[in-house]
C-alpha cells in the first residue's frame, strides 16, 4: 500500500457537496484536471478516460458511511500532483510528504480556509497524549487552540470520529446563554 498524497476531510452540506461534485462533473467532461484544495495542499488530478470505481456503502454503530473510489494504472505516478498551496512548488514523492508531516510534530489534519479571511486556515489537530490517549483539538489560524476534545480516547479512530461529529454539528450550533 502506498503512501497518502493527499487527504482532506471537512463537513458539508448537501448545495456545498452538489456543487464539488458538480466541479468534480465538469472537469472529467472537459477532459481538465482535477483540482482538490486543503489550506496549505493542492492535488491536481489528470484523470485517464479508462477508471475503476468503486462505492461502498457501510453501516456500522448508528453511523453510515459511503466511499467513492476511483482507481486507474500508473505506473510512473504521473497523474497526481501535489504542490504547496502557497507557493505552488511541487512538494516532492509520498515519502517527503510523510516525513515533513511527521518533522512538524502534527498529524494529518484537515484544513479549512474561512470566507473570513481568505488563506488564513484552522485546522483539527488529533494526538496523543502523555497518557497514551488519543485527542483532538481546533486550532485557529493563528495558532492559538480554541476548542479541544476535554477527554481522551482509546483509539485514534475514535478520536477522529469525534473531531467528524463537531465538523458535522457546528454549522448549525446556535449560542445559548445560561445566565443564573
């Protein structure tokens, strides 16, 4: 199994998910590449005409999951770059993606750019601790924490489902005051 190029997971709603797929659409009809954002990552995709796809559906502790995949030869690797979103340089193999993530001290996290502020990025940060429990926490672009998980996790998975759950509820949490 290869390395992870590329990963990007954030909470949509259904107009925000129609309109990627509607790009994703119109980028394989036009024959262009693909282009994919997370806050500091760009993968550009040259999709072949032949692919394999594959959708899985699961369900599983009252939660449904669905996967879209799509698979094609590539032999040299060729049909998918990453570059810096910044600058725009490609960042190299898998393996020196890997390695720059790791030399950071974080692990994968999604990043999402607010409307707010164009290119300014927070991000979901999950760890573990001294205790050998598994956390997470939101991280504001300027690097401040604003919110973490307030108790820790058996298991990284567990911990990511968790980090799902408050991407999933946040958009619509309404501010309730609790005045005496």
């Amino acid at each position: 199994m290869g390395a992870t190029l590329f990963e990007l997971e954030h909470a949509y709603d259904r107009d925000e998910l129609a309109t990627i797929f509607r790009e994703f659409a119109v980028a394989l009809e036009a024959e262009t590449p693909v282009e994919l954002h997370s806050g500091e990552r760009r993968l550009t995709i040259d999709v072949p005409a032949d692919v394999v796809a594959e959708l899985e559906g699961e369900h599983e502790d009252g939660r449904t999951e669905l996967e879209f995949e799509l698979e094609w030869d590539d032999p040299d690797g060729s049909s998918i770059r990453v570059t810096d979103a910044g600058t725009g340089d490609e960042s190299g193999d898998a393996e020196t993606t890997a390695v720059d993530e790791s030399a950071a001290g974080k692990e994968a996290s999604d990043r999402v750019e607010t409307s707010e502020h164009p290119g300014r990025r927070s991000r979901f940060e999950v760890y573990e601790d001294r205790a050998q429990e598994w956390r997470w926490r939101l991280v504001h672009w300027n690097g401040n924490v604003i919110a973490d998980s307030g108790e820790g996790y058996a298991s990284r998975s567990n911990a990511e489902r968790a980090v799902r759950g408050v991407m999933r509820n946040a958009p619509s949490a309404r501010i309730e005051r609790r005045d005496g």
